[in-house]
C-alpha cells in the first residue's frame, strides 16, 4: 500500500549517478523523520530541548518525494531516523510507501531506533518490509540507562528487543562508549548481544550540538574498548561491511561480530558513501559541518521533482573532504551547532 498519488515503483534499477567532486559515489541516505524524542540522551540533547515548528517538518508526502527522488539517483539504501523515528504519527505510512523501491533501486530500507516503540511496531515494520533495524542501547544496568537517556526505560527496550526478535527482524546494537559511564561494561555487552545473535557496534562520542556539560569530557578511544574485549576474547578483523563506517571483528568464543566506528581516533572520510537529511529538508553532505542545503524550498516550490534532484546533485557535488573532529581540548566544543538528533544520527 502507497501514499496517495505516489509514483510506481521504476521497472529497473537505475544506474548510480549521485557522486561527490572527489568522486564518492552517494549510495546511502540517511532520513531523519523527526527531530523530536521520547529520550534526552546526555550526549545528545539537552533535558529542555526546543523542537521545530510543525509547520517546518516536512510532511510524510514531501518525505517520501525526497527518498524516492534518492532512489532515482542511485541510492540503494536508506536509513530512517531522528530524533526517535517511531514517535513520529503514522511513520508507517512512510515506510510502506517507501518500501514500493525495495528490489527496484533500494536494497535495504531499515531505521535506527532507541526501542522504546519497538514492542508496538517489530511486527508492522516486517510487513512494510523492513528487515533489520539498529537499536541504540548504552548499557544493561537500569539505572545507568535511566541516567543516560534521562526519560528512558531499560524494560521497554528489552520488550522491544523480544518483540523484534518474534517478527523475524535482524538486530544490530549501536552502544556510545562513555568514559566513567559503560566503559566497564563493554564486555558484558558483547558477550548479551552475542547470545541472542545480533551484532553491537560502538561508537565514540561526537562533539555535535548543545548537548551540555555532560558530554564534555565523555570520549573513549575505542582503542582502548577493543583491548579490554581482546583480553577476554579471541578477536580477528573481520571483511563483513554493513554499508556504514563500522569496522568489523570477529569474536570466536562467542560466534558473533563487534563493530568500531572511531570518527575521533581514525577517521573514515575517504570512503563516506552517505549524505543525511534533516526532518526539515535540509540536506547535509557531512556529518561534521554546517554546510546544509534546503530541500525544502525545492520541494514547495513545485510538484514537479527537477528543481528537487538539481538541488541534491549541487550540495552532494559539494560534500567536504572530511569532518574536523578532534580529541582533546576541541571536543569541549560542538563542531557543528546541531545535535545529532537534528541532523539524524
Ligand atoms: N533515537 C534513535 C536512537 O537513539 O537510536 C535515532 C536517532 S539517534 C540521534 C542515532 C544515534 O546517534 C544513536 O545511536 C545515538 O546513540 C547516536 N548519537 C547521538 N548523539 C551522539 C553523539 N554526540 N556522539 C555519538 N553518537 C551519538
Ligand atoms: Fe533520542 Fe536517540 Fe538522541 Fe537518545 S540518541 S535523545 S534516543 S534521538
């Protein structure tokens, strides 16, 4: 089932043709379906975030345009998120209609979720065609999670898990390495990811936003995460790539795979084959900078899609070299003025 007055899905797959001046080809999208949440994660946002504007946020109609009109560019894969994408009224919708370019263009149409919705929606999710989700979880402890993500519920996550689990969704773990916080925790996180068979990835804070004081100071070199799991476990790299910047290790005690995205200690710049979308259209080719381009505009103008796809192929033209994220004395500052659940995590 589509939106109403949706196009049809393309009878074939189009050719890549979204590429930066340094010849990246764009084949990720990241969508950010809303910017607001149920959760004020301390690295994230502050406890009295300001939302935008309803009237700001571009409807599911002009979200599935922007998706679709990716897709015609050569886009393979897409990536809802937020802010929480499952707060976001009839979600669904979109999803099911963007679901129409799964097998004709798109090859995975997936979300990056903090699972306090996902008991309500795993088994809704599969039918739209979603096959594996990433759930974001710091921690087992319920209190260190209530203290992380502020409104958050360590046993609605778990429900959520289980009910992902029934649906038949792949699961993958995204955990934020915190000093002081789960540091001590990594192993134990392994070894529970493991054994109900999904991946878990961790990642090194990133200095974006307002988040306040508490991020400051909050970086872990993941290097020093993958000695404590090489000191349990028998850790060897790993060829799997899921698409995204994770580095992969596999575990072979317990069968499953650990990822490293380590946008502070090595950067994965050269190889970025993803640009992100902002609930307000505002289309940014780098995480780490400020350089947006609104959509929006293109959007309203016209029904028609041609100033839409012109003004993605200039900014994506335009994607900057590199984030300039640094560890040390510049983390104590944002490198961009947007948290990441503006610009989509
Ligand atoms: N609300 C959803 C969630 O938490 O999964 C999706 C949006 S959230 C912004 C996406 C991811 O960004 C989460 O895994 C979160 O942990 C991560 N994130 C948020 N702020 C971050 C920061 N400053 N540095 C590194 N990761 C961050
Ligand atoms: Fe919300 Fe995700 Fe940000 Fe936490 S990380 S506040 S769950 S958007």
């Amino acid at each position: 089932m589509f939106l109403p007055g949706f196009e049809p899905p393309p009878a074939r797959a189009p050719a890549p043709r979204l590429a930066d001046r340094l010849g990246r080809a764009i084949s990720y999208l990241r969508l950010s379906v809303t910017d607001r949440c149920d959760c004020r994660c301390v690295y994230c946002m502050p406890e009295r975030m300001r939302f935008l504007p309803k009237d700001e946020v571009l409807t599911l109609e002009e979200l599935d345009r922007v998706g679709s009109a990716f897709v015609r560019l050569g886009v393979r894969k897409i990536r809802l998120t937020g802010g929480e994408p499952l707060v976001r009224r009839d979600v669904t919708g979109l999803i099911r209609s963007l679901s129409r370019h799964l097998g004709a263009g798109l090859d995975e149409l997936t979300l990056t979720t903090n699972g306090s919705q996902l008991a309500r929606f795993a088994r809704e999710l599969a039918d739209c065609g979603v096959q594996r989700v990433n759930v974001s979880l710091d921690t087992l402890d319920p209190a260190t999670f209530r203290s992380i993500s502020r409104f958050g519920d360590l046993s609605r996550v778990m429900a959520g898990l289980d009910a992902a689990d029934a649906a038949g969704l792949a699961v993958k773990i995204n955990t934020v390495a915190l000093k002081g916080v789960n540091e001590t925790e990594a192993c134990r996180l392994v070894a529970w990811a493991h054994s109900r068979g999904y991946d878990l990835t961790f990642i090194e804070v990133m200095p974006l936003g307002g988040a306040g004081r508490e991020r400051l100071d909050q970086h872990v070199p993941l290097s020093e995460v993958a000695d404590a799991l090489a000191a349990r476990w028998t850790l060897t790299p790993s060829a799997h790539r899921s698409g995204g910047p994770a580095r992969y290790y596999q575990v072979r005690e317990t069968g499953g795979r650990v990822g490293l995205i380590t946008p502070l200690s090595h950067s994965f710049c050269d190889r970025c084959n993803r640009v992100r979308v902002t609930c307000a259209g505002k289309l940014y080719p780098c995480l780490g900078h400020d350089d947006g381009v609104d959509l929006r505009a293109a959007l309203r103008e016209s029904a028609d899609d041609g100033r839409l796809v012109e003004a993605i192929e200039s900014a994506t033209a335009g994607k900057a070299k590199g984030h300039d994220f640094r560890v040390g004395s510049t983390l104590s500052r944002s490198s961009t003025a947007r948290s990441m659940s503006v610009t989509g995590g």
